[in-house]
C-alpha cells in the first residue's frame, strides 16, 4: 500500500510534533511526504500536481496540529482546490474511489479536554466528523484518526513514543467503514 501524509504545519520547524513525526516518517522510506507551507509558500496551490500525488497513491493522511478545530488554512485551500467535480465527486469522479483517508492531529488539549463533558465539549471524532464526511463524499474510506493531546508537555521521551507510534498506526490501521 502506498502511503501519502500530507503535512499541513504552517510552522513545521518550529514544530515539536509535528516535526517529529516527520523526521520518524523519513526513516521509513516507503511513505511518501508532501509538506504543504513548504511546497506553496504562497498558497497557490499546483491542483493538477497534488491530483497526481493522490492518484499514485492508496492511503491519504492528513497531518496538521488542529486550528480552532479545524485544519490550517492551507489544508482547507487544498480541499477546496484539488478536490474537483468529475474528479473526486460526481458522475464521472474515479480518482478518490477506495482511497484511505485519514488523519494524524496534534491538540494543545489534554484528552480528557475533547470529551462531551471537557472545556471543549466534543470529541475529536465530532470534531473531525467534517473529514470523515468528505472522504464518504468523495467514495473514499474514513481511517480512525492519529492523535497526541496536550502538546505543552513535551520531553524526548514522550516525542520518540509518539514517533513510533504514529509509524505503527498508518502500518496497521483499519478503516471504520466501507466507501458506497
């Protein structure tokens, strides 16, 4: 299977996480990684190019840390962009047909903080119910979701068993539900 993680870190240099999870993925060598901020620095996003990265491969991950609970800006241009009528969705679409789609997040909140009962009041399923939306919409298959909470608490412990983990998750994980 072939997999592409997309990074949409506005800041990935600055990044604990994320950019941990990055350089994990580099020794990996068989997952291919698309930086987005990297790639358009002015947001102009090369549609037809980023159509071919998604064709040539089977599992899309979608790597950001979560912004006011949602994806950075360009993530959503990139959405908006690239995923096209008779393309993605409508009569004619192919392309999206049985790919995976998921997503790996980094929160600023602790777990117990994305519960009904926590300051934010919904799950990260709720929360990314959107994403999983889009990819039944455009015939893909939703994967369970990657997550590391409260990333104030960072030590080179916690980021190398975050690392591995995430390298296990896209190995491993199942999709929650078959495309239509």
């Amino acid at each position: 299977m072939k997999t592409l993680v997309i990074v949409a870190h506005p800041n990935l240099e600055a990044s604990n996480w994320n950019k941990a999870w990055v350089e994990e993925l580099k020794k990996q060598g068989d997952i291919t990684i698309h930086d987005l901020y990297k790639e358009y620095p002015t947001e102009n996003v090369d549609v037809q190019r980023e159509q071919q990265l998604v064709e040539a491969h089977d599992r899309i991950i979608f790597q950001y840390p979560l912004y006011w609970y949602s994806t950075p800006p360009l993530l959503k241009r990139w959405f908006d962009s690239v995923l096209q009528y008779n393309w993605a969705y409508g009569p004619e679409a192919t392309a999206t047909k049985g790919k995976e789609i998921g997503a790996a997040i980094s929160t600023y909140g602790t777990a117990d903080s994305y519960q009904p009962t926590g300051s934010n009041g919904f799950t990260l399923e709720q929360i990314l119910a959107p994403l999983q939306a889009s990819a039944r919409f455009i015939s893909a298959v939703y994967l369970p979701h990657f997550t590391v909470n409260d990333t104030s608490d960072v030590t080179p412990e916690r980021l190398a068993q975050s690392s591995k983990a995430y390298v296990e998750h896209l190995r491993t994980v199942k999709p929650l539900a078959v495309a239509k």
